[in-house]
C-alpha cells in the first residue's frame, strides 16, 4: 500500500532509522506493517552483539507514529508531533532479532485516543512467530 519513501514522510524518522518498510493495511483503528530493517548491520539501534528484541518497542512506537499520521491526512489535517511517556506489559518473546531471515511484521492497534494522549497495544511478529507486545503511550504536544 505504502512503501518506505511515503512512511519516511508521514513521520520525523528519516534514513536508516525508520524502521519500516512498507503498510500492508490500516483503517481507523488498526495498522500492519512489514521491515526488513532488523537485518540492517547498520541499523541506529544495533549493538555490537546484534539488536535485541527491546529495541522492538521503538518498531511499535513507529507503527503508531505512522497510524496517526494516516489518520490525521484522511481528515485533511496533520498528527501533532508526540512523545513517548509509557511502555507498559511489555513481553519480549527472543533475546535478538537480528538474525531472524524473514520479514517482521509490525502491528498497532488504537486502544485510546483525545486531544492529549494515545495508547496503543503493538505486537511484532516473524513467520506468525509473536517476538513482543505490549501497550504504549504516546502524549501529544498542544497545538
């Protein structure tokens, strides 16, 4: 649906640290996503041991940063800029993902949303394999 170059302009991650590849689908609630980034040996969040499955939580914020500016260019306006303030039951399911040879894929699903905060549920996955889940909270900069 949309490729890299169209997701590096939805959202203030640029070059190699945005993280997603392509959407594979969205609507008013949900987004699905797909990255090869993990096997990037230089991707921005690669350690020297490889990248571990934390750094997933930052796949998942992504995701969300990208849901909303889809939502926000549907009603003919902008997402204002966001931060992240909370991860919450995160579970990791792998120590590293760098290795893993296929596609991840990356979902977010909109559990809350006003003016000043969203949450989201995130959960990645790899050959229908679940690497990490959790919920994330994002607060909104006045406008």
């Amino acid at each position: 649906m949309l490729e890299r170059s169209e997701i590096e302009n939805l959202i203030p991650h640029k070059g190699a640290m945005c993280l997603l590849d392509r959407v594979l689908t969205w609507d008013d609630t949900r987004i699905q996503l797909a990255t090869l980034s993990h096997l990037n040996s230089t991707n921005p969040l690669r350690s020297t041991k490889g990248l571990r499955a934390v750094h997933l939580c930052e796949y998942g914020a992504q995701a969300m940063a990208v849901h909303g500016a889809l939502l926000a260019q549907s009603r003919h306006t902008t997402a204002p800029p966001g931060m992240l303030v909370a991860l919450r039951a995160v579970k990791l399911h792998c120590e590293f993902i760098h290795d893993l040879p296929n596609e991840l894929i990356v979902a977010a699903e909109c559990l809350h949303a006003n003016d000043t905060l969203l949450q989201y549920l995130f959960r990645i996955s790899h050959n229908e394999s679940l690497l990490a889940e959790g919920r994330a909270t994002v607060a909104l900069q006045a406008s």
